[in-house]
C-alpha cells in the first residue's frame, strides 16, 4: 500500500491520447484531479478549489482554481514549452513540464490527464525537491501523443518518499 501511495505522492499521473475529433486543431487539453494528501495516515480526498498556474515559455499564461470536487481541464496551444504548478499557499506546490513545441497542429484532440496529489505545508520540512517539476511530458512523434519521462517521475516519487518517511517517523503534522 505504501507504494502504491508513494506513487500517487509523485502525481498519480495518468495518459490520455485520444481523438475526440477529425477538425485539425492547434490546441491540446490538460485535464485531471488534484487531491488532498494526508501524509501521515496515507489516505486521500478531492481538494476543492485548489490554485493552478500555468505559465508558457516562462511566463504566466493563465491562472485558475479547480471545481469543488478538484476537476480541472484547460486547452493550451501547441508550440510552446509549460509549467503548471499546483497548491497556492494552502499547499505545498507541485509542478508539471509540458514541452509541445514540436507538435505540429493535428486532426484529432490531444490530451494528458494528469492527476496530482497536494499536501499541507509542514512545520520544518522544506521539500526541495519540489523545486523542480515532479514529472515532465513531451511529443512522442512515433507514437503521436505526450509521453511522461517515467525515470524522472520514479526519481522524484522515490526523493519524494524519504522525505516523507522521516516525517511519519517523526510523527510531524501539517499547518
């Protein structure tokens, strides 16, 4: 169980690539959850109203909060590198890298579903590891859809977890 969480701890991502229509478009959609985490018992729920910025080529493109139930979908343009960072000042951030500058505009809708896993801030522990994005996306032109880079994203959920270890050791709580 614990790794199986440890693997939600990292982004609970999951992949969608998928045609929704024949119209050529130069957009594609960044849709998913974001769930609150509680650390120390392993046990999650939806996370309402959660602040999410996206920002294209270095700069900020939007800014939004998820649904009640932590639902969000938004359609980006191709062409250009994002950073989506997840939480606001309720949470600790999370960010995902998106590089869709070699996508050329497609017959079809092309989507990532991407799920992420907040937590409270905790007294003392800094997580800097989440400096950098917890996973990374980009264009697979043989398989024609975005593709995690898998090695980062078990990289940053195993860093991830040894930070969390010795705060349920430890027995610390969030904020």
């Amino acid at each position: 169980m614990i790794r199986s969480i440890t693997l939600a701890f990292a982004c609970s991502l999951a992949l969608a690539a998928g045609a929704r229509t024949d119209q050529i478009t130069d957009l594609f959609v960044i849709e998913g959850r974001v769930l609150e985490l509680d650390v120390v018992n392993n046990m999650d729920k939806p996370a309402s109203k959660v602040q999410v910025i996206i920002y294209q080529d270095n700069e900020i493109y939007v800014a939004f909060f998820t649904q009640a139930n932590g639902y969000y979908e938004f359609h980006l343009p191709l062409g250009h590198e994002y950073e989506i960072q997840f939480g606001g000042d309720a949470y600790v951030n999370k960010r995902a890298y998106i590089d869709a500058r070699e996508v050329k505009p497609r017959a079809g809708q092309t989507e990532i579903a991407l799920d992420m896993g907040l937590f409270k801030p905790i007294e003392n522990v800094p997580f800097e590891i989440l400096k950098e994005p917890i996973v990374r996306f980009a264009w697979d032109t043989e398989y024609g859809h975005f593709l995690p880079d898998l090695d980062h994203a078990g990289d940053m959920a195993r860093e991830l977890e040894k930070t969390l270890r010795k705060v349920r050791k430890t027995g610390t709580t969030g904020n």
